[in-house]
C-alpha cells in the first residue's frame, strides 16, 4: 500500500519534522495533515473552583492563540514550498499529548513526528505513545536539519515481530531508493539471524527490491551505536527498525536500543511496532 495520507506533528520545536513531512509528502505523492494540539491545563479540582472565571477564560484563550500561531506558521511554511496541507485540530490535556496524539494518528498511514530535543521539546512520550498505541508507522525526524531524501535505507533486521512490521510499512518508500541494505546484527555467532536476512532479501526482491545483505558484529559497540555509525559511512537517508519495548506495570516503555538510538539519530528513522 503506497503512503497517500501522512500527519505530522506541528508546534514548538517541530520545525525540521515539518521540512520533511513536506518533502515526503511529494516524494510520495502524498496528502499532508498538520496535527495541531490545543493543550489544556491540567489543574486540581480544588483549584480549578477557586481561580476567577476570568483567569480560566484567559488561559484558554492564550491556549487557542498558541494553537492558531502553529497553524499559520506551518501554513505559511507550506505555502513556500507550493504545497498544500489539511489541518487537524484536537484537544489534550498537559502530559497526555501523545495519548491523544496516537488515537489522530490511527486514520492516517504514517506520522511524523521530531526526536526528542535535549535542549528543546522533549518528544520521548509522545513517540512511545504514538508507537505502541497508534498502529501506524512513525518516522521520527532528527532536530537537526537533513537532506529530505530517500536513496540509500537501511534496514536493521533481527526477524522480530517489530521488524517484520517496520519492513512492511517501508515497503513504499524502499521502492523509491537506489539503495537498500539489509543489516544483521548480533553477538558473535549468529547464523540464524543471516540467514534470515537472505530470506528478507529474497522477498524484497518479489517487490522489485535488490537488497543488499550485510552482516555486523556488536561485540563491542551497542546496537544503536552500531547502526547510527554504519548510516554515516554508508551516508544512509533513512533506518527502517522495529521499535522494541518491554512489559512494566502493564505498560509498555521503550526499550534501551531504541532509546538510545532516538537520542542519538542523526538520520530519519521509520520505526513500527
């Protein structure tokens, strides 16, 4: 299924995935919906009945003014680059954006959304939600400016369940690169795992996708280590990978990999679960 309706995140330090989603978006020919946020304060009962109904008027306001400036500036945006864009509009409360967020997302065929900023917006919660609560593809932007793109993927394979799924909702844009790379990673001996990847190659081929397969020790460098540091060499536009997470108190939170790569990626990631 080609990628015909994509959302993207706007707002306050989501400029480049804005860029990008812009891009994408011609690249695939597809629609582009900005998701625009009215976040509304999340306030004590007790207090809430208390604050003049002034205040609490004022508040809202300044929280639509905030959504409305996102809307024009991202609208302006598209507008430079000759593009037209649908806005959507929902209401979340504070701390419980990317909640909302992952039920936008589930009528559309992928998300874009921006790495988290040390610096800046810290978007970890709102890709953990949108990753285990959306059922749709992401692809995380990194915050600082890329080449919009798609010639050289990478696909990280272990022949998990979330990388089956990540290839799969790839599969649109892994016919639009020059070159893809399957790359097996494991600790000392892993055989099954590359033989594996010689299977995933084969069936990419079906779609029309000369895949290349490579295999890459981790013995002394983590995984995400590993990957971000072979897209340089390689000067890959994008990683294809499951998002991995575990079971705590019955949620779901990112595993370290994945963590860690969302805090050092340098390059676009579609990441599924």
């Amino acid at each position: 299924m080609a990628l015909k309706d994509l959302l993207v995140l706007t707002g306050t330090g989501t400029e480049a995935a804005g860029t990008y989603a812009l891009s994408l978006s011609v690249t695939c020919g597809a629609h582009l919906t900005a998701a625009v946020p009215t976040i509304e304060p999340s306030l004590p009962p007790g207090l809430a009945a208390e604050l003049p109904d002034h205040l609490l008027s004022r508040m809202k306001e300044e929280v639509e003014a905030a959504a409305s400036r996102a809307v024009e500036e991202f609208a302006r945006t598209a507008r430079e680059a000759d593009t037209s864009i649908d806005v959507v509009r929902f209401k979340a409360t504070s701390g419980e954006l990317g909640y909302s967020l992952s039920q936008v997302v589930r009528c559309f065929d992928a998300v874009i959304l921006p790495q988290p900023d040390p610096d800046g917006t810290d978007t970890l919660d709102i890709i953990e939600a949108c990753l285990f609560g959306s059922g749709r593809p992401l692809v995380i932007v990194p915050y600082i400016r890329v080449h919009p793109v798609i010639e050289t993927i990478l696909i990280a394979w272990d022949g998990g369940q979330p990388a089956a799924r990540a290839v799969a909702d790839a599969l649109p844009l892994l016919v639009l690169a020059h070159h893809v790379e399957i790359i097996a990673i494991g600790k000392g001996e892993i055989e099954n795992s590359h033989l594996s990847s010689r299977v995933l190659a084969r069936h990419l081929a079906r779609h029309g996708i000369q895949a290349e397969v490579r295999r890459l020790s981790v013995d002394d460098i983590n995984v995400a280590n590993m990957l971000l540091s072979h897209a340089a060499d390689t000067d890959a536009d994008l990683i294809v990978m499951g998002g991995y997470g575990h079971s705590r108190l019955r949620e779901i939170v990112l595993g370290g990999t994945t963590r860690e790569l969302l805090r050092s990626m340098t390059v676009p990631v579609l990441m599924s679960h």
